[in-house]
C-alpha cells in the first residue's frame, strides 16, 4: 500500500463520519486529493495529479481526473467545512476560552483575491470559510465580507465568545455595526484619514494618532464613546505607537480602552502564519495555474483539509509527546507561556503535524484523527 492510500483512507473515514449523506464518488476523489497534497506540500496540480495512485496509461489522464474534481459544482468547499470548521470552533472555546476570528484578504498571484476568516487554535490560525474573486482589490463588505461572516455567525457554538479581529481594510463602519448588531467583541485596526466627531471635538484619526506618539508607551485611551465617519457609528478607540514602529495602531472596541485591551489586535497574526502555510512555507498556493475563482476555492478545500489535519494532529502530539522545551514548560509553570511560546517558534503544530502524518504513512502505522467519530 502507497503512503498516499494510507493517507486517504483515514480523510476518507473522517469524511464518511463528517458528511454520511457526501456521495462516496466524492468522497474517494477528495481523500485521495487531500492525501497527495500533504505528501507533495504543493499547490500545484500537475504535481498533485502525479502523485495520484490511479491506474493511468499516461499522466494526462490523472491531470484530467484532478480537473474535473475542482470543476465538480457538486462539490462545495462550504458545506464540506462546516463539520471540520465546527469541530475546532468547540475545542477553541471548550474551557469557557474566547474564540479568536480574523479577517484578512491575500491576492493569488494578481489573478484572485482571496478572502478568509480564520480561527486562533493555539498559537497558529486554522481556515474557517472563504471566498474567491477574479482579479485583485479590495473585497467589499457589502457583497463578501457579510456574507461571510453570517455563514460563519450560523456554526458558532451556543452562547460563544466571540472576539473578531482585522486590519485596517476592515476597520469600517459597517463592520463595527455588524459586531455591534451580534454582541461580538472587536479590535479594528483603523485609518489614519477617518473623521472622529465628538461633543467637544471634530477631528480624524490621524491627527489623534500624533498625540499618542508623543506620549509613546503610555499612548492615547478615550474614555467616551467617539463617532466615527460619516455615517455616525459609535465605538471607542485606543491609540498605541510604540518605539521603533512607523505607525501607530489605531484599534476600534467595544469597550473603554486600555494598553492592553489595545495590544490584544497582536492576536490577529497568526492569520498571517495561516497565509504563508498556503503559500510559500507550506502548499504554494501561488504556483496555481487555475483561472476560474471556483476551481481555485475547492483547491483551497483540500489544502484547508490538510491543515485542519496537520494542526490537530501536532497539537495532541505536544500533549502525548512534548518536546524538553514543552516539558520545561510544565515543570515551570511561573514561566510556562514564555517557553511553550518559544518550543512553538521552533517547530508549530502545523510543521509538526505535517511531518508527523508522513512519517506515519511512511511506516503505514496507525494516523491520527481528522474528525473525531461519535462513539
């Protein structure tokens, strides 16, 4: 038996336990498309196809079977990632933990856009939905972003905590209002051109971005609630500009700030991780070749599989076999987030994972879990 059958057997379990009523057609064709992603780490389909253990008479034929796969309208990357999306939504939050969103858009090598929300899962950032336009610029809120974050809003687990992060493409008003409108918290990077009004002041965002600078550390914390453009949205802002840095960050919230409340945007970075695990450090998303939005989003789903895979599979490894730093971590507890942040620089759960599944299919010994199967 190949690797990538030993591969594909487990994704196609997990998926058979995720999605019982998926046809089994699809359900073969994305185990063994996911299986050779993962032993590839390319996005790239002529390497993929390749690596497929079909019976072909020429490799043409397994490139044509990888095509028509991404060109099936059958299979949408939604409604596949919804049981994996909320399996790690309930372990994000299932101490009572906020669950961390992030919203962030990446161009594809200049032919796409693509839009993504991300779960914080550890230190790393795990795919949750996306969206893929032709072309680059910026997807608007009205038409992607909403829509977005509603099919999100509908698999959150009940009563969840919901802390929503994004730069300042996404510091609008009417993201705030949306936040607002759902009871989630938010951190909002915002412009340094949009109008502040208040009862005493009529300024914009820059200008206050100048006080804070010159006190530094300490920054620039309204304690009322400020107006925000044109359009009147209330929200309150903290303005931190630390030394060394070009720019102050700018952070909408929805409660009174702080230096801390302000620091907690830093959250937002693994989706940036999450990024270069599609592109160049992990899969290379850019080196796709594809030219239809829809055939790149379900090339996007089994590269989101193989993530989801590859994260869970490092996180319960550093629980059962935790590295010296990680076991430093537990004998030290005053010291525990500084040194398991600096075992995860040296090697993530995402890498670990990865190297763990192919060691594993190597020696065709028993995989880790995808979708954890009711008992």
């Amino acid at each position: 038996m190949s690797t990538i059958k030993h591969l594909a057997e487990e994704v196609e379990a997990s998926l058979k336990a995720a999605l019982p009523h998926q046809r089994k057609t699809q359900r073969e064709k994305l185990s063994l498309a996911v299986a050779a992603a993962i032993e590839t780490r390319t996005c790239n389909t002529a390497e993929i196809a390749n690596a497929i253990p079909l019976k072909a008479e020429n490799p043409e034929m397994r490139y044509q079977w990888l095509s028509r796969l991404l060109a099936n309208e059958n299979v949408e990357p939604d409604e596949v990632m919804i049981p994996f999306v909320e399996q790690a939504l309930i372990e994000a939050c299932q101490h009572g933990e906020t669950i961390f969103l992030s919203i962030d858009q990446s161009s594809i090598e200049d032919r796409h856009s693509l839009l993504m929300i991300s779960v914080r899962y550890g230190e790393r950032a795990l795919p949750v939905l996306w969206c893929v336009s032709p072309g680059i610029g910026n997807m608007g809120f009205d038409f992607y972003q909403e829509n977005l974050l509603d099919k999100v809003r509908a698999i959150l687990p009940e009563n969840a905590r919901v802390l929503l992060l994004g730069d300042r493409f996404y510091g609008t008003a009417n993201l705030i209002r949306y936040c607002k409108t759902h009871g989630w918290h938010y951190r909002l990077r915002l412009k340094s051109t949009l109008s502040v009004y208040t009862d005493s002041i009529n300024t914009n965002t820059g200008e206050l971005a100048k006080k804070a600078r010159k006190k530094r550390k300490h920054g620039l914390y309204l304690s009322d609630k400020i107006c925000l453009t044109g359009q009147l949205v209330e929200t309150y802002i903290g303005i931190l500009h630390e030394p060394g840095h070009d720019e102050a960050w700018i952070i909408a919230m929805e409660v009174p700030p702080t230096y801390y409340r302000v620091l907690e945007y830093g959250l937002r970075w693994p989706i940036e991780s999450l990024f270069s695990d599609f592109k160049t450090r992990g899969f290379s998303l850019e080196k796709t070749k594809l030219i239809y939005p829809d055939r790149v989003s379900r090339l996007i789903l089994i590269i989101s599989l193989a993530i989801h895979w590859a994260a869970r599979a490092g996180r319960f490894d550093a629980l059962q076999n935790p590295s010296p730093l990680e076991k430093k971590a537990q004998q030290e507890p005053k010291n525990d987030s500084v040194i398991r942040r600096a075992a995860r620089r040296m090697l993530s759960w995402f890498k670990r994972g990865l190297r763990l599944l192919q060691y594993k299919a190597q020696c065709l010994a028993s995989l880790p879990t995808l979708y954890e199967r009711p008992t």
